[in-house]
C-alpha cells in the first residue's frame, strides 16, 4: 500500500488507512513511538504516556526572574 504525506502546520503528516488502524488496534488519539532503525520508520501502539511532574520540573528553582535575552526596545507593556 501506498501512502502519501501531507503538510499539517508546521510539520508533515501520515494519514494512516482506517484498515490498517484496525489490524494493528489503534484508533484516533491513541499515543504512538516513533524508532527509525536502518531508515525504517517503525510505529508502536504506546503502552503510557509519562506524566509531568511539576514539582520535578521546578527542582533546584530559586525563585527570581530568569535570564532574558535582547529582543530589542520594548513595545507594549512587557518590562519587568
């Protein structure tokens, strides 16, 4: 079978044939892994999803205003 990809905003999409989603039991907003091994795409059904962790997320913050770059002269209201 042959398939072919698309633009989708930024990125490039697969339509996968309804077919093809029942024989491997997947179905729209199932999570899926991506591995390329020798150039070959393989896709997987995900077994879970890791969630975010928050408070890990913020591990070793000590509060303060982060380091901005320049992004020139401000035009609004954005000053700190």
């Amino acid at each position: 079978m042959i398939a072919q990809l698309s633009k989708w905003g930024n990125s490039v999409a697969l339509r996968l044939p309804k077919t093809i989603l029942k024989e491997v039991n997947l179905k729209e907003s199932d999570n899926v892994e991506l591995h390329v091994e020798s150039g070959i795409i393989q896709v997987r059904k995900a077994d879970s999803v890791p969630k975010v962790d928050l408070a890990a997320l913020f591990t070793g913050y000590e509060g303060g205003k982060p380091e901005m770059s320049d992004w020139g002269r401000s035009e609004g209201r954005e000053e700190w």
